[in-house]
C-alpha cells in the first residue's frame, strides 16, 4: 500500500558536475503532446557548452535515488518516428530481473555495455508489467535528443513504435536522466493499457483515470486530454498521469518528492490515487464485465429496478430480452432519476440494447418497465 507523503526530507547531492551560466524558462513544447511539467531551468545558449567534453560523453550511471531530483517543468513529446539505430550501438539487454530490455545508446558517449546494463536495470527496477519488453530506449545526449524530438524538448515518446528517447546524462542542473526517463516510461505504461472508450495515452489508466474523475472534469471544462498549448497543458490527464506514475515509484522508494507544479494541483494524486495507479500498472483493467438476471412483470407487477453499482468510468451496455407477445422498455437512470438512455421492445423483435457511458457516477439505475404483455425477462449488463 502507498503511505501517504510525509514531511519532505533534504534534498538529494546532484552527481559531481560542474554547471556555468544562467537559468531561463523553456518555450512550452511545439511538437503533438507535452509530456510533463516539472519546471526546468535549461542553461542558456551561450553557456550551454559549460560542460567539459568528457562530461558530455559520459552515459550516466543511473541510480534510483535520482529520480526525485527533477524541475518543475518538463517538456516532451509524442513522435512517430524512431532514432536510426545506425548512430547508436547495444540492443536487447537482460536486466537483473531476468527480463529483456531494449536499449540503444548514442555513438556520442564511448561504448559502455556495463552502464547499459545498470540502465536495463534501472527499468526494471520500476513499477511495471509485461510492457517493459516491448520498450526500445534511445539514450542520447541533449543536443542530440532535442535534434530528434524538437528543439523544446527534453525527451520523446513514440506510442507506435514503443519507444522513447531521452537524455543518457543529466541534461541541467536539478534535473536527473532518471526523472525524465521514469516520466517517459508512464507515457510507455499509458500506451499499454486499455480506458475504453477512452484513449489511455490522452485520459491516463482505467482505475487513477475514474478516481481522479477525468471524464467528468473534461466534460466541464476542467480538463483538456491531449492539451498540446499552454495553458490548457497544465490540465491534461495524460500528463499527469505520466508525472504521478514518477511519484508513485518516489513513494514506493521513499524518496523526497519534488513540488507538484508539472500540472493542475486538481491532478496531484493522493495516496488512494497511486494505489489505483500501481495496480492499473501491475493487474491492468482489460476488459468490461458481464451479468446477467431476470425477473417477471405482469398487471401486478409493472416494473422492476436494478441498481448497478459503477466504480470505473467507461461504457454500460444493457441488453433486455422481453417475452413473446409483449412490449417492454428499458430505461438506463442516474441516482436522481434521470434518463441517460431509452428502448422498447415490441411483439416483431422482442431484444433491444442500450448504451450509456459511465462519466462519475458511481451507480446507476437500469429499470424494466412493462407497457403491454407479461412473463419473464432477461437482462444482461456489461460494466468497466
């Protein structure tokens, strides 16, 4: 279980780096989706060589420690292409775990299997599933990662080919490889997962998308998935979910967690939120659920109702089978009685289906009415 957050502890000592020159603030990023906002100082263009060559060919060893240490603003993208693979040496790496991790590192830092490894290992050391093999990481350093995924841009994300790119050092002070790849790698996790009717990469997961009310929030306006643009970036699920799914594995590490200024404080995720998270990441929602009852009206009897209790958002489908020779309606209610979906049976085609999408209520109403007829019905109902 996640405790909740506790006071924040010392902030962690960066990796020994020598950093020159001034901070100025990002333009927000150009490209299809911003992926995060943890608030970043990059180094100015005329000191952005402060780095000693040596440095800057360093593929950083990562540790997990190093997640935490993040700006409050990171911007990346969602592409869909992928890095060619001829400017870049490794491959399919066996982490510590005994699972496979695809790894491709630039030609820029010096070739170095054994800190390849400790990256593998560094994945798998997050919370994941079975999309961990499926992942191909590029890691580049900043110039050559910003030339791919454009020039705001600390990383990028390919949901069609499964890969991400990122920086394989440290790309500012105050902000850690780790942080920026862990954010990414919740895009990856989002990109594995089903929300239907909802895409996952813009709503976040099933369970944390329902208890953060995402649908409800976006239909008044609140939240905007798939926001691109400031402001309305600061209030897309997607990226919250990404910048939570980073906080879940500080919490579950016990870590110090950066300030919450990547998105909307309406996104900041509560210990009952990462529980969902961690097991929309461990035990993914796959598929809805189906039951089935029956009852009988007649005269006596005129309708009967059925509360259906909806803890995920998604979509209800209600299907009413009526006897022979008899109509029938089926109606689909919230909690205060209103209509949010209609059907009637008739004598020539005795089925009928109605759908509702379930968008914060967390029960609803399906009543069975009779209108002529009598005898036994079966209803079926499908549920997130």
């Amino acid at each position: 279980m996640i405790e909740p957050r506790r006071e924040p502890r010392p902030a962690l000592l960066p990796r020994n780096r020598t950093w020159t020159g001034c901070a100025s603030a990002p333009r927000p990023r150009l490209l299809s989706v911003v992926a995060a906002a943890l608030s970043l100082a990059l180094v100015s263009a005329g000191s952005a060589a402060a780095r000693t060559d040596a440095e800057r060919a360093r593929l950083d060893s990562p540790r997990l420690d190093e997640i935490a240490r993040g700006p409050a603003f990171i911007a990346d993208a969602k592409v869909a292409a992928t890095p060619s693979r001829a400017a870049y040496w490794g491959g399919a790496t066996t982490a510590s775990t005994g699972e496979t991790v695809t790894i491709y590192v630039s030609d820029a830092y010096p070739q170095d299997p054994a800190t390849a490894q400790r990256w593998a290992d560094f994945l798998a050391s997050l919370v994941h599933g079975a999309e961990l093999s499926k992942l191909t990481a590029y890691l580049a350093p900043l110039d050559q990662v910003q030339s791919f995924c454009g020039a705001d841009a600390l990383a990028c994300y390919s949901p069609g080919s499964e890969s991400l790119v990122a920086p394989g050092d440290d790309p500012a002070a105050g902000t850690s490889a780790e942080a920026v790849v862990t954010h990414e790698y919740g895009h990856h996790v989002a990109a594995n997962r089903s929300n239907a009717p909802w895409s996952a990469e813009d709503y976040g997961t099933k369970r944390w998308a329902s208890y953060m009310q995402v649908c409800s929030k976006t239909r008044a306006g609140q939240l905007f998935p798939g926001a691109e643009t400031v402001p309305r970036y600061q209030l897309n699920p997607g990226e919250g979910f990404a910048e939570s799914y980073r906080v879940l594995n500080e919490r579950l590490a016990g870590l110090p967690e950066i300030p919450w200024s990547i998105v909307s404080r309406t996104l900041y995720p509560d210990s009952t939120a990462l529980n969902l998270l961690q097991q929309d990441v461990t035990t993914p929602w796959t598929a809805p659920t189906t039951t089935a009852t029956s009852g009988a009206l007649s005269p006596r009897v005129r309708s009967r109702t059925t509360t259906v209790a909806t803890s995920l958002d998604g979509t209800l489908r209600a299907t009413l089978r009526a006897p022979a020779r008899s109509r029938f309606a089926l109606d689909v209610l919230t909690s205060a009685g209103g209509r949010v979906a209609h059907a009637t049976t008739t004598a020539g085609s005795s089925t009928r289906t109605v759908t509702a999408t379930v968008c914060g209520q967390r029960s609803l109403r399906v009543r069975v009415i009779r209108l002529s007829g009598s005898g036994t019905y079966r209803l079926a109902m499908t549920r997130p």
